[in-house]
C-alpha cells in the first residue's frame, strides 16, 4: 500500500497525482493502453472498455519541435481532446531515441549545427538484423543539446502541466560503441545528464506526474557503479516516479538492476508506472512453457514491483478478447 508520507509530501496540489495517489493507496491498480501518435481513432473499441483508464502515446521530439524554439503541440492537443471526450487519460512520453537504423527523429537542426556534435549517436547493436546497428540516441550529455530538450520540456508543461495525467522521459538503456565514439560520451556523463533532465521535468510539472523509465545503465551491472540506487534515492527525494519499457517476471538480467530497488522502494515513489510492450508479450514463463498470462503480469507488477500503472502494447491477448 502507498504510504500517506509519500503521496502527501509530493502531490503538489496535483489533480494527476492526487488520482495516482488515492489509486494505490486502495491498492488500484490502473490500466492504459500503450501506442503511438495518429492511432487512436484504429483503437476505439478498446477505450470504450471501463477498465482502461487511458493512453500513453510516445511523441517523436522531432514533430514537438520542427523548428528551432518553435513547438508544434497540434498533435498532443488533438490526442488530449479526442481522450477527455471519452473520459479518459493522456500519458505523453517524449522520445530522443528510435530504435531502427533509418529512425532518426530529432530535429534537423540538432543533426546539422557543429554546436550539438551530430545529433544523435549509433546505438551498437550491429547484427545481420540490424546491419549497422539497431538505432540512434540522442547526445544528452552534450550539455548544449541538453539545453534544447530541455527547452522542450519546459514549452511541454507551459501548455500541458495538470492537463495531462504526465509525462514520462525514455528509458536509461542504451548500447553505444565506446572504442569508436567521438562524442565525448562518459558513463558518469550520461547518468548525471539524464538525473539532470528528470530532475528540470520534475521543477517544471507542478501539477502532471513526471516518470522516468530506468531499466538499465550503459556502463553497470549489478549496482556496481551505484548509479541505480542513486537513481531511486533522488527520485524518492524529490518525488519523481520512476517506471520502465518491460515488466517481464524474474527476468535474470532484470533482476540484476532496476527490478529489486522498485521493490525496495516499493511505496515510497509517487508512482510507478511500467509497460507490457509488443516484445514482452512474447517472453515464456519458464515454469510453464508458455507465454506469461496478463494474471501474471499483473501479481508480478503489483506484489513485487509496487507498479500503479501498465501501459499495455494493444496487442495483448487479453484486450481482444
């Protein structure tokens, strides 16, 4: 159960969170579905179900921002309005990294200016599936770069702060070739560069839940560099949720990282909000040979992990039934 400590220190006179708060401390556990912009209307008879109590839907920081300092929010607002005139909920997630090699989504003034050293950085995964690497993300610990996305966050909140239910920055994983990187890269660079950006999102929403996914660290294994617990800490102390791409149950190399500190904090975050993706749906529990059901899902998210929120892939088995 959430304690009264950790929802009344943070809830900021917030409508998003106060509903977040009073959800697990009934022990509630909410649903959303999880896709992306432009499919809403494809997914309507999902929203008409009444336990699904709303969207997350990831936005690309290149259609946010098609211009230098000049926003677009058309999209988020179109998405916003279509939900609110079915009762139901925004979660936005602001993404600075895609996960395909022709994916790269960021404006074009990042990619172009010498300032921003490039833009973007190969993710390394350089496979016969993903010839040349499996993606890009975008130079954070470029400090100047930083400052742009940080621009957006602030734009975000002007137009959006307590009109959404939050908002959520992408995962900490990424998987970069540091023998061959030339854009000053450092492991402690990158962990205090995306603290830094939680920690700006959380100062600008006063009112909408900020969550940063945390799943992995490039450069740690196991906490040994301490940059997951120290990940947890501030976003205790400072009441920012944290959450994360997969809940798989027991996954090993999970369980070496963020799994056991969301236990460990389990009631002492804001919140905590997870997703069960497209790839997720295909793990097998290993007890059963099977793919995992959404009971099992759910016990794992709930008991284990202290998760108030899913964001379910629309694809889950469970929702077409």
């Amino acid at each position: 159960m959430r304690s009264t400590f950790a929802c009344g220190k943070h809830l900021f006179a917030a409508l998003a969170l106060l509903s977040a708060c009073a959800g697990a401390a009934a022990g509630e556990l909410r649903h959303f579905l999880y896709t992306g912009s432009d499919e809403l209307t494809s997914i309507e008879p999902l929203l008409q179900r009444p336990d699904i109590g709303g969207v997350q839907i990831v936005y690309r920081w290149k259609s946010l921002e098609p211009e230098p300092g000049r926003y677009d929010f058309s999209g988020i607002e179109r998405d916003l309005a279509y939900l609110q005139q079915r009762k139901k909920q925004l979660f936005v997630q602001v993404q600075d990294r895609f996960f395909l090699p022709t994916a790269r989504h960021i404006p074009s003034y990042l990619l172009t200016d010498p300032a921003y050293g490039g833009g973007l950085v190969r993710q390394s995964d350089d496979s016969e599936v993903n010839p040349g690497g499996s993606g890009w993300v975008a130079q954070q610990w470029n400090p100047a770069l930083r400052q742009r996305f940080q621009a957006l966050l602030s734009a975000l909140a002007k137009q959006f702060d307590g009109r959404i239910m939050g908002i959520n920055l992408p995962e900490t994983a990424i998987d970069i070739d540091r023998k061959r990187d030339k854009t000053r890269f450092s492991c402690d660079g990158y962990f205090n560069a995306t603290l830094e950006n939680m920690r700006f999102a959380r100062q600008q929403f006063h009112q909408s839940a900020v969550v940063q996914y945390v799943n992995f660290w490039p450069c740690e294994w196991d906490n040994d560099h301490q940059y997951m617990s120290r990940t947890f800490a501030v976003a205790a102390q400072q009441g920012i949720g944290l959450g994360g791409p997969d809940i798989v149950p027991w996954k090993k190399a999970q369980m070496k990282n963020a799994y056991p500190f969301f236990h460990q904090y389990k009631g002492k975050l804001p919140l905590v909000a997870m997703a069960v993706q497209e790839p997720t749906l295909r793990y097998v529990n290993p007890k059963t040979g099977k793919p995992f059901t959404r009971d099992q899902f759910v016990s794992f998210a709930k008991d284990y992990l202290g998760v108030d929120v899913i964001f379910w892939a629309v694809d889950s088995p469970w929702l077409r039934r």
